[in-house]
C-alpha cells in the first residue's frame, strides 16, 4: 500500500491537484486485532488496485496528525477509513470496526459512485442561482408598485434559505445516524470479545483447577509410598535387632 508522506493538509492538497478522493486509514496500537486485520485488508492487492487512484494516508489515533483529522471529521470507531471529496470536503464514505475486504471494497465503489453526484450537485448550484436571479428580476419588471416587488424578493430569498436549510439537517441527521450505527456495530464487537476473553479465563481457571488437582493426587501418592518405604524400613530394622539379640 502506497501511504502519502505529509501532514493532512498536504495531503488534502496532493488530493485536489489530482482530483482525486482523499483516503484516511485512523488505526489504533500496533497489536490491537483489529487495526492488525483492517491494515492487512488494506495490502490485499485488490483492495490496493481499488485505492490506487486515490491519495491515502494512514493516522494513528492519538497522534497530532489525528488530532488535527479529527477536528474537521469526527473520528467515532477505531480502526476506520474515511473517503473525502478533495474538492468540496465531503465525506463520501466512512467504514470501521469490523471491516471485511468485502464491505471495504463496497465503501470503494460506494465512494466513487457518489463523488460523481457531488460534483454534478456544486456545478448545478450556480444555474439553480442564475434561474433564481432570472426570477426575480421578471417580478421586479411585472411589478410597479416597488414594495410588493420588494416582498416577492425577500419571499423568493426566504424560500431558497429554507430549502437550503432543510437540506442541511437531512445530511447532518444521515451522518448521526450513519455514526450511531458504526458505534453500535463497535459496541457489538466489543461485547463479543468481552465474551470470548471470559470464556478464555473459564478455561484457564479450569485447566488450572485441573492441574491443581492432578499434583495434590501425584503428592498424595509420593506421600503414601514414601510413608510405605519408611514403614517397612523400620520392620526391616525391628527385625534385625531382634535377630541380633537372639545371637547374642
């Protein structure tokens, strides 16, 4: 995997200059499991031709490299990867905790499919404001009285404002909703280890258990042949003092 060498900025910048999405992997500690599968995911040769076009770079969270991410782009799940729109700064995709090379390379195809409609939504922006502009200048014409041509501007300006408006709390309500479930699915993920790092501990304490018992049993037995030999040491020694006092 071919990392960008450079702060995020100059990352971001690269990305323009390219045209091309902006890719960060935030991973957690080395030997955490699963920054350890998602970075092995990231060097399947697959996952490494879907990502060529992009500039990517890799943060450690923590760091002050993911510090400055993070205060543009909340970071929620450790390990993630977010894909950017370079020239607008929007977040295409975001995908983390439990990452298969499968759903990553869906959060691929998923990010340059919308990266199109970003694009065709900002450069349909100036038209959709010169046909505004075309409109209220044909109601200033039709209109003499220059109050009411006032009110039908400020009516036209206030409408755009809640479109605008309205469609600004819809995206925010899809990236919160999008962000509750990464944080459900990592919640899952940490509950099923919980679970498995008991029964790894049940486990244990049994074979512990076990080889308790199995030494107490092993001294046990020692015990109880060292006490057999002993005995019959001292009828041997009986034995022999009594031989001797007949002799004598």
């Amino acid at each position: 995997m071919e990392w960008f060498n450079g702060g995020v900025g100059e990352a971001i910048a690269a990305a323009k200059a390219k045209k091309a999405i902006f890719a960060v992997f935030v991973k957690g500690k080395s030997d955490e499991e699963t920054t350890i599968k998602l970075t092995e995911i990231l060097e399947d040769s697959e996952v490494v031709s879907a990502l060529s076009s992009m500039v990517c770079i890799s943060v450690e969270n923590g760091t002050n490299t993911c510090l400055q991410f993070s205060s543009i782009y909340p970071v929620i799940l450790v390990p993630s990867v977010y894909f950017i729109d370079s020239s607008t700064g929007v977040d295409l995709e975001i995908t983390g905790g439990i990452v298969t090379k499968e759903s990553l390379m869906a959060s691929i195809n998923k990010a340059n499919d919308k990266v199109g409609e970003v694009a065709d939504i900002v450069q349909a922006a100036p038209v959709a404001s010169a046909e505004e502009t075309v409109t209220v200048s044909e109601t200033s014409a039709k209109t003499t009285d220059s109050s009411t041509s006032q009110a039908a501007e400020e009516s036209t300006v206030e409408e755009v404002s809640n479109n605008t408006s309205g469609e600004q709390p819809k995206a925010l309500e899809e990236r919160v909703e999008r962000a509750k479930l990464l944080m459900a699915q990592r919640q899952a993920e940490r509950e099923a280890q919980e679970k498995e790092k008991e029964k790894d501990k049940e486990k244990e304490r049994r074979e512990v258990g076990k080889a308790l018992l199995e030494r107490k049993r092993t001294q046990e037995e020692q015990d109880l042949k060292e006490a057999a030999m002993a005995r019959r040491k001292d009828k041997d020694e009986e034995k022999k003092a009594k031989e001797a006092v007949k002799a004598a």
